[in-house]
C-alpha cells in the first residue's frame, strides 16, 4: 500500500476555498486553488518544521477584504 495515492485538503490563504493538495515527492505536497489559482507547495523541513511556497499566476493579485474575483478570467 507504500503507493496508495492520498489528497490533503485545507483552505486557500487568499480566497477560502477549499483547496485539495497531492504529494509530489517525498515531503513535498502541492496544493492547486481551483478558484483563484493560487499553487501552494508544502515542505516539511523536520518534524517541527514546515515551510508554505505560494505562487499566483502573474496576472493576478493577493485578494483583500475589498475586492472580489472578476467575472471572467
């Protein structure tokens, strides 16, 4: 069962959708925001530590309180 495949799930730091997360190799797992298309990768450096990589698209914008998606992208 060492090959079993296995999502994670947690909620996109810039919308708060959900976003569903694969592992990539090990100690890695990437996470894809299918609303505002923001990639996370998850490192695990030790079993304290972890570090969070986000990436947007280039044309788009960290989100704040007062904007909203647009209606075509």
């Amino acid at each position: 069962m060492e090959n079993e495949f296995v999502t994670v799930r947690r909620y996109c730091p810039n919308c708060g959708c959900i976003q569903d997360g694969y592992p990539l190799e090990s100690e890695r797992i990437r996470f894809d925001c299918p609303q505002c298309k923001l990639i996370s990768v998850v490192v695990r450096m030790n079993r304290r530590n972890s570090t969070v990589q986000e990436h947007l698209p280039k044309y788009w914008k960290l989100m704040n309180d007062d904007d909203s998606l647009p209606e075509k992208y």
